[in-house]
C-alpha cells in the first residue's frame, strides 16, 4: 500500500502532463533516426542489418537511462530547496516502500518514452525483433539508472552538482557505451573499463535480442547486480535520511 500511495502521486502529476510529456519526447529520438539513422546510416555498413536497425536499440538504451535518471532528479529539490521531502521522512511509511514508489514512477516515464521511440523507428522502417525478455532488459535499465538518480538525489547538496552527474556520468555514457557503435572499436583499456558500465551491457543486450543474435547471461547478471546493488544503497541514503 505505501508503494502504490507513493506512486499514485508522480503518477496523478505525469497524467496531468502526459501529452506535453510525450511530445517533448518525441524530439531527440526523431532527430537522431534523422541524423544518424537516413542521414549518416545510409554510409555506414554493419554485419547484420542495416545501421538502422543497429541504432534503435542504442537509443533505446540511451533514452531509457536519461529519462529515468532526470524522473528521479526532482527528489532532490523535494529534499534541499521545497523541503517537501520531510513529510515522507515523518510518515509511518516503510522506507524501501518510498524507493520503489519513485522508482516504479521513473520506469513508468522511461517505459512510456520507449514506446515512442518503438513507433518512431517502425516508421522510419527498422527491423527490431520484440520479446519479453527485451521488455525486461529494458525495464531493468529503467530501475537502474532511476535508482542512480535517486542516489544522486539523496547524496548531492545543490542543483548545480545534480548537473553534473549528467555531465560527468551520463554524458559519457551516452556516447561510449556502445549506444551509436561497438565497444569492439575502442582500444582495450578504455574497453575494459566501458564493459564495467551498466549501458553497455543493456546496449548490448537489446541489440542482441533485438536483431536476433545470440547474447550473453553475464550481461542480464551484471545489470541484476547493479539493480539489486543499487536499490540496497537507495534504501539505506534514505533511511538515514530519517535518523
């Protein structure tokens, strides 16, 4: 019940802003189909498929991460400037209740943002192969990267150092993760360090599964350990929260 309570409130304001949300949405991943997917794509050959049908499960990654990151981020002005944050800190409710709550809101948005791409990149005529085992590699890139933020919210002292997470974590991510090409490019020191990284593993498993080639389980473990990991910390920053 505290779960649902602390959802149902994210859930009442994105429902209030849904379509402005979805729209805003559909900007970046338009641009990049454009851009890199007729614009650049068209030049670039890969072993299966066209680069295509390469990218969209890339910037299905990369999205994912950057939407359920920033959806996390207002917890932060709840706990330093609006102060709003106290009221669930003196509330009977089960702290890892409030953590799933945000972080459940977050998949929501990232799942939803998704979708659209989904539908972007059928019309501009890629070839993914959907299956569940996608939808839960997707997902749990979602509660990853929300659980991140949540992270971030709960350690960071002001705005301007949220901001740089972005810059300093996610901005590097985006680009080397293996979202716009293979890690098998890098030199292998930077390889060695970028396959650590929780992107690359879901990069290079929604386009394994995407394209219908064969993926490793060490990749679905390393994302199981970053979330379970993850979500471990989230609980205990908050929890110290209450002391």
């Amino acid at each position: 019940m505290d779960i649902w309570t602390v959802f149902w409130r994210d859930w009442v304001v994105l429902r209030r802003r849904l379509t402005k949300f979805i729209l805003s949405r559909m900007v970046a991943p338009m641009l990049y189909l454009v851009a890199f997917g007729w614009g650049l794509g068209r030049s670039i050959q890969v072993a299966s498929g066209t680069y295509l049908d390469f990218l969209v499960p890339g910037i299905l990654a990369l999205n994912s991460m950057n939407i359920s990151f920033n959806s996390i981020t207002p917890v932060h002005a709840e706990r330093i400037y609006h102060k709003s944050l106290e009221e669930y800190l003196i509330a009977p409710i089960w702290p890892p209740a409030f953590v799933i709550g945000k972080v459940l809101a977050a998949v929501l948005r990232g799942l939803i943002s998704s979708a659209i791409i989904v539908a972007l990149a059928l019309l501009f005529g890629a070839q993914i192969a959907f299956s569940p085992l996608f939808l839960a590699v997707l997902v749990l890139n979602c509660v990853i990267f929300a659980e991140i933020g949540f992270l971030a919210a709960m350690k960071i002292s002001t705005y301007e150092e949220m901001g740089q997470v972005n810059t300093y974590i996610l901005l590097p991510m985006s680009f080397l993760c293996g979202t716009f090409f293979s890690t098998h490019a890098l030199p292998a020191a930077v390889r060695f360090f970028i396959e650590l990284l929780p992107l690359t593993h879901t990069s290079y498993l929604l386009r394994g599964l995407g394209t219908g080639t064969a993926v490793s389980p060490l990749s679905l473990l390393v994302l199981l350990a970053y979330a379970v990991l993850c979500f471990a910390w989230s609980c205990r920053a908050f929890s110290h929260l209450r002391r």
